[in-house]
C-alpha cells in the first residue's frame, strides 16, 4: 500500500465492500476534497483524509 493514497483495491479490503462501492466511496471523498481546493488524483483518495472521514480521526484539535 502507498503510505499517502489509496487505491481501490485498499478500500475495497480496508471496509470489506465490493469495487464498485469503493469507487462510489472514492469519488464521493475526492469531490469533498475539490470543494476544499485540492487537486485530487481520479483512482486514488488521500489515505488521511479518508480515514478522518471513515473512523473519524483527525488531528485537528
């Protein structure tokens, strides 16, 4: 696994859920992410940004 992406085979082992699923789940959190003004990279979603919003880690304070 890359250390800052994920890919759709991650999401799809990381939550147990079929491709197409991931893919939703991925273009959902990148249109999140270029509402926000990031460039984001179409097959592949920020592994912090996604675990902030699965698990609801955030190091913000």
């Amino acid at each position: 696994m890359n250390e800052k992406f994920l890919e759709v085979g991650d999401v799809m082992q990381i939550l147990g859920i079929s491709k197409s699923a991931a893919y939703k789940l991925m273009r959902q959190i990148n249109s999140e992410l270029e509402k926000k003004g990031y460039i984001v990279i179409r097959g592949k979603v920020s592994r912090k940004y996604f675990e902030e919003r699965i698990y609801g880690m955030s190091d913000a304070g």
